[in-house]
C-alpha cells in the first residue's frame, strides 16, 4: 500500500506523525511528508485510520 499526502490540504496538526512516525514525519514547514515508499503491511491499518481521521482530509491510502 501506498500513502499520499495533498500538501495543500494539510493542516500541519500532527496526529499522522504521532499515531504512526514509522510512516509520517513533519516537515520544516510543518507539513506532513510520508517517509516510505510502500507502508509497512503491519502499519497498514493504523494508516487507513489515519487518512479517516485526518482533519482535512489531506491523506489518501492507494
């Protein structure tokens, strides 16, 4: 699985690089950037919960 971030959608709140900093970090902006190129399969989950929780929508699971 594959994780994208909308940068423009991205608020900058953090709860992707909280919840899961294997696959999420903020950047020097304050934007979230993904850090893998395919998920982990046992972080895959928590991802998919991730981009549902997410406050502005800003994260997509492919």
């Amino acid at each position: 699985m594959k994780v994208i971030i909308d940068r423009e959608a991205c608020i900058g709140c953090g709860l992707c690089a909280n919840e899961c900093p294997e696959v999420f970090e903020m950047d020097g902006e304050n934007k979230a950037v993904v850090k893998v190129d395919t998920v982990p399969t046992d972080k895959e989950d928590t991802c998919k919960t991730m981009a549902e929780n997410c406050p502005s929508t800003a994260i997509k699971c492919e």
